[in-house]
C-alpha cells in the first residue's frame, strides 16, 4: 500500500497503491499509527480521512479476526 514516500508505477507494482486515498479503513488506522503522514501525491492522512467520511468502519475487539496457525487451534 505505501512504502515511506517512495512512488512506484511498475508493471504489477504500483505505490502508493491507486485507490489508498480514497478508502477510511486504511487512512483512520494510519493516521492512529503516524500522526501527520503524508501520502506522495495525495496529501496529509488527516485530510484525506475528511473525503471518506460517508465510510462507516468499525474497530473489532482485540484478537476479533485473528488468523491462527494450524498449531493452536487445536
């Protein structure tokens, strides 16, 4: 999705990938992890969040979702 501030458009690579900047269940937990981040050629993550506002999400209760290993399951 994005690495540091690097900007890519190879064939089967692009980043930032196309589409970050448009979508809150990406941008609300990066702008958690990395106050003020800037995407490359889109803006601050905190901008951005304000044009996906119609965009429900919803945090999942620690562990909700977890892949397990074969090993743990049991």
């Amino acid at each position: 999705m994005l690495y540091g501030d690097q900007v890519c458009h190879e064939p089967g690579l692009t980043l930032p990938h196309p589409r970050l900047h448009e979508r809150a269940f990406v941008l609300y937990p990066l702008s958690e992890i990395a106050p003020g981040l800037r995407i490359p050629g889109r803006g601050q993550v905190e901008s951005l969040l304000a044009g996906c506002a119609g965009q429900a999400i919803e945090r999942l209760a620690a562990g909700a979702g977890r892949i397990f290993d074969t090993d743990e399951r049991g």
